[in-house]
C-alpha cells in the first residue's frame, strides 16, 4: 500500500501518513498512473464549431483521462499565427479541464507552399508543428521546416501519405474495397511518404515525428532507422491498434478514418512496433465530424472519429489484457513519450512534478453509447462494443475535475 | 423449368428477403430462385408484353441518383406489367441538389408510402444503408462500382436459356473489372451456381486479389478465346478514373475488342453479351455487336422478366 501527496498543485511526497486534514481519495485496486497526454487530437475550433469547440474537446479529454492535449490546426483559418495560438491557449484556459498545447501550421495556410512564422509561433507557445491532414507533400518545404525546427528544437509532425496514391479513396486498398467496389487508400501510399521523409530527418538531423502510421511498411522502415540511431518518432491511431478494414463490411461512414482501417497482416505489424518500441506513442486520433456529416453516403462523409473517452479502455482491452504490453509500457505510451517528445513538463509522477494524475479501474467493464459522451461529436466505429477499464477520477494541477 | 403456380400465389419456401441488395450475400438456391421465378413471368407475359395483377395496389418508387434509361424503365416497365404503381425520382430534379442527405431523400419518399424502393447511387453500399433506415423493400439499381444485382441476374438468366446446365461452364468478364458492379454480381452469382469465371482485361484495371476467390485472372485475351463458352464484354467507365488506366482507346480494342478475327478464334457456339451500353468498335465491332452469337438484345428483355420476379419476391416477403 502506497500513499501519495499532492500539495500546492504538485506531487509532493510519497508514503507520509495524513495529517488529518487532507482531502483522502481512496484507490485501493486501482490504477494510480500520470495523467494521460496526447499528441495530435483535433478540437476544431476555431471555424468548424459543428464538429467540436474547445470547451467540448477538453472536457472529452478529462473524461477519457487525459490531463494535457496538443491540439491540432485543423481549425478554419488554420493556426498560423501568433494571435491564433493565444486565441486558443485562452479559450483553453476558460474551459477549465486539461491543459492545451497547440500544434501550429508548418506551412501558410496549411497550403504547403511556404513555412509559417515558425519563429513567432513558438514565441506564442506552439510546441509543435504539423498542417495535420495535409501533409507536407513538397519535399523541398518539408526539408526547409526540419533544418528551421532545429533552432527551437520544436518537433515537426508529419502524417505521411503521398496524395496522388490516395485520391479519391475511402477505405484500406485490399480484398475487402475490391468486393466492395470502394475506393482504395493503398498502403504504399503511407510507405511511399514514410521513406521519404525518413531520408529527411536523417540528411537534416531534424526532429520529425511521423503521425499515426498504419502500414507493415511503414513499422519496417521506422525499426531499421532507429537501429541506425537516427532521431525520430512515431505515433499510431488508437483505432488502429484494434479494428480492421473488414469493418468497412457494413459501408459504414463511421468506420472511415485516416489512416484506414487496415488489414489484419498491417494491425500485426503495428502490434509488433508496438512490442518492440519501433511505435512510441499512441495517440488517441480524435478527429470529432458533425453527425450530419457522417450521415453522408460514404464516399461523401469526412473521415474521423471521437476517441478521446475510448483510447485508454481500447489499450486496455486490445493492448494490456492480452499481453501485448505492460502497464508501464502502455502509459509510457499515453503519457510519458508523447510528454517528452513534445517538451511538456507532464508525464510523470516523480516529486516536485504538476500533480496530473488519473485513477482507473482497470477492470470494469463499459459498453461504448456515444450518447454518453462530453463530445460535441458522437461518430465513433465503435458503437455497442464492450471495453474494459474506465476512469474514475483526473486531478489536474492539484484539483479535481473528473 | 418452374414449378410455380400459374398465378403467382405463394412464394417459393426459399425466399425470405425483403430486399435485394447486391448477389454476394444470396445462396445458390435463392438465386435459382429468383431466376426460375423470371422465367415463369416471362412466360405467364407473352415474353414481358402481357400484364399481370399480382402486385395491384402496390407503389414503386424509383429513386435514381445517377443517370440510367435503361434501367430505369425496365423497373418501371416489370412493375406496371405486374399492375404496381411507379413514382420517379432523379438526383437533378429532387432536393438532392439542395444538400439534403440521400437518407432524408429517400425517408421522404417512404413517408409517401411506397411499398418499395429502387436505388441507383454512384456510391456503393448505399441501398444496405437504406435497407437499415427505411421500412420499405429496397432493390438496388446499382452502387457505384460494387454491384448491380439485376444485371447480374438478367446476365445469368440469359445463359441459362441457351445453355440451361451451368455447371461447367467458363464465362469470362473482359474490360474494367476494377469500376464495374456488373462484374462483381456476375461472379458471385456465376461462382455460386457452378460456373468457371475468368476475369480479363489490361493489369490496371483487374486485381490478381481475385485468384484468393479461386477465379482466374488473365491479361490476354487470346489465351483465354478458345477455352471460353460465354463473353461478357464490359464498358470502360471513363468517367471513374483519375488517370487513365491504359494509353489510348486504340490500344485498349488493339488489345480486348471482340472483332471478326478473335470470333474465327472462339468456340463456335460461344455467347456474346455486353451490359451496355455498348462502345461500338472499343469492346466490340459492330459486327459482332450485331452477329449470330449475340444475345445483348435478349438481355434486355431478360432484365424485364429478371425485375418482375425481383419485385414479386421482396415485396412478398415484406407481407
């Protein structure tokens, strides 16, 4: 039995008896880890309000457990400038539940024809850069960005997918679009990209971080870069870690994400990189779209999904309980690598650290009703699934707010 | 061939569904039955030319969001000789233009009470979302490139009449397997009831993926000529590509058109079929198009006699 302290919004000591007039959470049976932290998740805000706003994004995030998000430029204007940072630092801290960290553009605009004022950007707070779904398809943008980066050793973020391979598609290129007749996000379209890019944090030495990767390809190129030494990171989707394109089976637009649902062959090889650490992080890829969206035929409807209240219990049920990683593996992964690599002070429950903490009980069960959920958006392919393991309480800098 | 009562009234035990979706998820025996009860309208009509009351009463609304003729009417056509109503929807003169959901379109149109709908979309796997949102029947008129289960159908009834024993038989597919529903209904349906498929066409536009199925896959025609029994030549879908998949419409009949020299070359009862509409002098000559082994023309009455046992079917079974 262990107790622990948390005093002036710190964690202060460990195994010390109470003095009596603390406030006693008891957590006996359960799991007592840093605060959940991810990398890459979309609170649309501000432009595309329909879909999620600041407020909704982060109190989903406190109730799945996350205590600090970086929050993606995926918003209309996208966040490119100094002002947009503040704007969404401020509604952040108005909202009152996790910490928010924003990731800015790499490029004006998100066009991929110049670089932001990355410089300014940082001085505004921005701890990383990425123009999320558009990835860099310039190669030469993409390398003028890593070797800029390099002065604030700011990470770029970079999903890697060569548009021309992808266009048009809507689900994983496989036996299942061919019966299907859906059209196919081939698999070498990520792996095309991911070589690339790979060749340009090594010729640069810039720090890239290649966002939700999906392919056998993909974990295959990343392993052997880093026996190579080479300073890079990766991130997979929480659905990628569980679902297969198969379920694409029902045409249906909630299972259409990006990256794809892909085949069993690629859910294995992520499985593996996520063994071997070839895989840092896993993100939660909450990517929340309107239902009336969604309710589009599937060719038509956005791709993503809310996954903010599901990540932890999807690593729980698909990662943790069958063996494939340990407790301490898996919140290395939501927490501790996503911290460092974007240079928060989170991740850790050492002493003298902000007291971000989350409580879980790792064995209740939950069935998924996204009637239930604190997201604006509720498309998730994972309706009526049964998952293990649920948060019971978040502290956030000291206090209570879950 | 049918042991169905002269006046339609009792569906064949085999058949339950409501309604008809694509051919992949029908067994071989609910296929057979389909196409036994084609035939016995066919019959009953005088060739699709008589009228019948069996569906009197019943409303059929076709709900079309891609542009069909063909199609379209021999719906219409199979449910007014069955003495059912028609109600006709297209994408350009409905609120699909205005931005409404073609889920709202189509409840909408059931909130008129129709007892059934026919759905052609350009995206597939729109009438199983229908068929989950709606009450009504609904029969696919085609999605997009996954499959047309009519076509299918009207293909293989128009096998059966010439060569009534499929097992056996090797029917292949050339042209655009890639963006065609025609070929996916005609393999599942084809696979299910004994014959030998072969899928033909240039690389970018056919999966070696479907050997995993046990069909063939070939690139030559050629080779294949003289082992086939029926030719079922595929249009070119121009209009789903984003690159073309082969260098010039020339090289492509250079390559795949059925013409007089690869009919020299084929059995001598071979079949010649094509969905249509037909590119003459791409996927075929005008004197094929128009010879002997042709049956494209039977085929289009076929898809009359094949919709009115569609719709006898599925809206029996909704009772």
């Amino acid at each position: 039995m262990t107790n622990l302290l948390i005093e002036h919004g710190k964690i202060a000591a460990y195994d010390v008896l109470p003095r009596g007039d603390e406030k006693i959470i008891d957590a006996t049976g359960k799991i007592v880890a840093p605060g959940l932290v991810d990398i890459s998740a979309e609170l649309r805000e501000p432009g595309c309000e329909e879909d999620e706003t600041i407020e909704t994004g982060t109190a989903a995030a406190i109730a799945g457990g996350y205590t600090s998000i970086a929050c993606m430029p995926e918003t209309e204007p996208p966040i490119d400038t100094p002002a947009a940072v503040e704007f969404v630092r401020q509604k952040a801290a108005r909202a009152k539940n996790c910490n928010v960290f924003v990731i800015a553009c790499v490029s004006k605009d998100r066009e991929g024809k110049e670089l932001a004022e990355i410089g300014s950007l940082v001085e505004a707070g921005a701890v990383g850069f990425s123009d999320g779904s558009r990835p860099v398809q310039n190669a030469e943008l993409l390398r003028r960005a890593l070797e800029y980066c390099l002065m604030f050793d700011k990470p770029i973020l970079n999903h890697p997918e060569v548009l021309e391979l992808a266009r048009g598609g809507v689900m994983h290129e496989g036996r299942t679009s061919m019966v299907l007749g859906l059209a196919g996000l081939p698999a070498e379209a990520e792996d095309v990209m991911t070589s690339r890019d790979i060749r340009l944090a090594e010729s640069t030495g810039g720090r890239l971080h290649l966002s939700n990767i999906s392919t056998t390809g993909s974990v295959d190129l990343i392993r052997r870069v880093k026996q190579r030494g080479v300073n890079l990171t990766c991130s997979i989707a929480s659905a990628n870690i569980a679902l297969l394109d198969e379920s694409l089976r029902e045409f249906d637009a909630h299972c259409k994400l990006s990256p794809p649902l892909r085949s069993r062959g690629h859910l294995e090889s992520c499985l593996t990189g996520l063994k071997d650490g070839t895989i840092d992080v896993i993100a939660s890829g909450h990517t929340p779209r309107a239902s009336e969206k969604k309710m589009q035929d599937i060719d038509l409807a956005p791709f993503g999904m809310v996954s903010l209240e599901t990540t932890l219990s999807l690593v729980i049920t698909h990662l943790i309980r069958p063996g494939h990683l340990d407790w301490p593996a898996a919140l290395a992964k939501l927490s501790t690598n996503p911290a460092r690599l974007l240079g928060l002070p989170k991740g850790t429950l050492a002493i003298g650290a902000d007291a971000d903490v989350v409580i879980v009980d790792p064995d209740a069960k939950w069935t998924v009703d996204p009637k239930q959920f604190k997201s604006k958006s509720s498309s998730t392919p994972l309706v009526g699934k049964e998952l293990c393991g649920r948060v019971e309480k978040v502290i956030v800098g000291g206090e209570v707010r879950f | 061939m049918s042991t169905l009562a002269a006046d339609f009234a009792h569906l064949p035990a085999v058949w339950k569904r409501r309604h008809l979706l694509d051919l992949e998820s029908l067994s071989a025996d609910e296929i057979t039955c389909i196409l036994d009860a084609a035939a016995a309208f066919k019959a009953a009509t005088n060739d699709c030319r008589t009228k019948l009351s069996v569906l009197s009463g019943k409303t059929l609304a076709n709900l079309f969001f891609e542009n069909s003729t063909r199609t379209r009417n021999s719906f219409s056509l199979a449910a007014k000789r069955l003495g059912a109503d028609t109600v006709e929807f297209s994408s350009s003169g409905s609120s699909v233009a205005k931005g409404e959901t073609f889920i709202d379109t189509a409840k909408n149109i059931e909130a008129m009470n129709v007892d059934a709908v026919v759905i052609r979309h350009r995206t597939p796997g729109t009438p199983h979302l229908l068929a989950k949102n709606l009450r009504c029947t609904v029969i696919s008129a085609s999605d997009g490139p996954h499959e047309h289960p009519t076509q299918g159908l009207l293909d293989i009834m128009t096998i059966r009449e010439r060569r009534p024993n499929l097992a056996g038989l090797t029917v292949a597919l050339v042209g655009d397997i890639a963006h065609s529903r025609t070929a996916r209904s005609n393999i599942w349906g084809l696979t299910k009831l004994g014959a030998k498929v072969i899928l033909c066409g240039p690389a970018t536009l056919v999966s070696r993926r479907w050997e995993e199925f046990g069909i063939e896959v070939a690139y030559n025609l050629d080779d294949i000529l003289p082992r086939c029994d029926v030719l079922n030549l595929l249009r070119i879908q121009f209009e789903r590509q984003h690159t073309r998949p082969f260098p010039s419409v020339r090289e492509y009949a250079l390559l795949y058109a059925m013409n007089r020299e690869r009919m020299a070359r084929a059995k001598d009862n071979i079949l010649i079929m094509a969905p249509g509409p037909i590119n003459r002098g791409v996927e075929i000559t005008p004197d094929v198009a128009d010879g002997p082994h042709s049956v494209i023309l039977e085929q289009v009455t076929n898809g009359i006699a094949v919709r009115m046992a569609v719709l006898w079917l599925t809206l029996n079974a909704n009772d």
